[in-house]
C-alpha cells in the first residue's frame, strides 16, 4: 500500500515533479534520475499495467479513491497537495488529476525491436514530442509492430509525448540505434525493405509501394525524416524505396505525424487489411 504523506510545495521529496514546463531542465533531470513522469489517471494506470514501477505519486485528494486500486498495490509513496499547491511545483494545471514519477524501463536493442516484426517505423532526428507521441499512437493502432529511433531523436517517455500517444508508447516495442551510421545496414540484414519518405526527385507514389515489393506482407522499414529538413541525404539515398504522397499543387508537404498516419495505413499490414470490422477496436 502507499505510503501517503502530507507535504509542503517547498518539500525537497518533490523535486521530481519541479519546474515541469522547463524542456530542457526535464530531459536533464529525468536522463539523471532514470525516471519519466506519467500525466493523469488513465495513463498512470496504463505505466503500471505495462509493469513500469512507480517512484512515486504526486496528487491531490478528489483523486485517492479513483487510483486506489493502483496505490494499494505499490509501497512508493503518495504525496497529497491541493490543486493550487501542485500548480505552483509543476508550473502547469495538472487538469488530469495526478501525476506519478515512473522509473523507467531498460530497451530493448533495436535487434529485439525487429526480431518477428513486419511492419516498422523509423524516426530521424524529430524534435516534436507532439509529433512522436501521435506517430506511437497511429504505429500502434494500425498493426505495425515497433519503432526504431535515431539517437537525437525527441523521447517517447516525455510528458507530453506519452499524453498524446494515450499510453502506447508502454505497448508498443522500441529501441534506439546507438550507430545511425549503420542503421541502413542492419535494416537491411535483417530483412526490411527500407522506404524513405521524401518530397526529392525520383520519389514514387505512396499507393504503388506494395506492388513493387512483391508482397503485401513482406518486411517493410517506413523512415521518415525531421520536422524541418526531412531524411538526410544519407537515408534518402541508401532506402531501397522512395516514396512520396501525392498532394494539389500549391501544397509541398504535410506534417510529419500525419504523413506517417497516411503511410502506416497504406502499407499497413496484410493482418489488419482482413480484420474483422465488427471486431476490431
């Protein structure tokens, strides 16, 4: 059961939950502490049915009874504040009722990530975590099977990028490639037919990629590139494939969260093309 404690919003035990609209002191911070922070009652839930373990919670007290259940089974304390208390430590209306500091899991290699996979997506360099919290959400709910990102790549594990994924980033398998250099080459051993995503010349439409690939269900590697320059010359030129989407004139590109949504669902997998729509979530 947590412990639960009554504090003060000068109480050092909260520093995890200090300054939270600060970017670049939370990166810091959470990279030196092991931890993430959880946002709200659905995703806390979510983090611990995934069997992340919990520092600790920080919430006010209109929210014991409805994480009971999840207080009840963790010894890490549980610090209660009103509403205006936590405001002033976070620096932000925490509007859905609480927050937990999550120690955060070991990935698995990008090896494991692609062992069985299909279907995957690769992020270069995306600074959004907007952008990557949307393209986990739309990965896993259209079949695919994992995410493999570069090294400067935004994290998933960011507040804002778990919030807008609605917890599929505790679902859904992913790892980081530590030698970008390589990663063309490991794609490539291992299977994956690598399609770059890319408004450059010699770009093929988007609905014509699985005709060329010789099967609906064969290993494909979707890469797409940064919010503001796109794949670097390196990708573009070492994926077998590349792919554009096919937009009026006038419009040169889309943005990348909802270009990966149009990708993901025209090449999604065989799996989900015969899913029965009276089943299917």
């Amino acid at each position: 059961m947590a412990i639960m404690v009554d504090v003060s919003a000068d109480d050092d035990r909260l520093r995890d939950y200090a300054s939270l609209r600060d970017m670049s002191l939370r990166k810091l911070l959470e990279t030196e502490r092991g931890i993430y922070l959880a946002e709200g009652e659905k995703v806390v839930r979510r983090a611990v049915e995934a069997g992340h373990a919990p520092r600790s919670f920080l919430m006010s007290p209109r929210w014991l009874d409805s994480l009971g259940d999840v207080l009840a089974a963790t010894d890490a304390p549980c610090y209660v504040l009103d509403d205006d208390a936590i405001e002033q430590i976070t620096g932000f209306h925490v509007h859905r009722g609480a927050l937990a500091a999550m120690h955060r899991p070991e990935l698995p290699s990008p090896a494991e990530v692609l062992d069985g996979a299909r279907r995957v997506v690769v992020l270069e360099d995306l600074a959004d975590h907007t952008n990557v919290g949307a393209i986990f959400r739309t990965v896993a709910a259209l079949g695919w099977d994992g995410v493999l990102l570069s090294p400067r790549c935004a994290d998933p594990l960011y507040r804002r990028a778990i919030k807008v994924a609605m917890g599929a980033v505790f679902s859904l398998p992913y790892a980081r490639i530590d030698d970008w250099y390589r990663a063309p080459e490991l794609l490539r051993e291992a299977g994956f037919t690598t399609v770059a995503m890319t408004l450059g010349e010699g770009a093929i439409p988007l609905d014509t990629v699985l005709a060329g690939t010789g099967s609906a269900d064969s290993p494909l590697a979707l890469i797409v590139g940064s919010e503001g320059h796109g794949l670097s010359a390196r990708w573009e030129g070492e994926s077998l494939v590349r792919a554009t989407i096919p937009m009026n004139p006038g419009i040169d590109s889309l943005n990348v969260a909802a270009s990966v949504a149009i990708a993901c669902w025209e090449l999604r997998p065989a799996s989900l093309s015969s899913a029965d729509p009276e089943t299917s979530p």
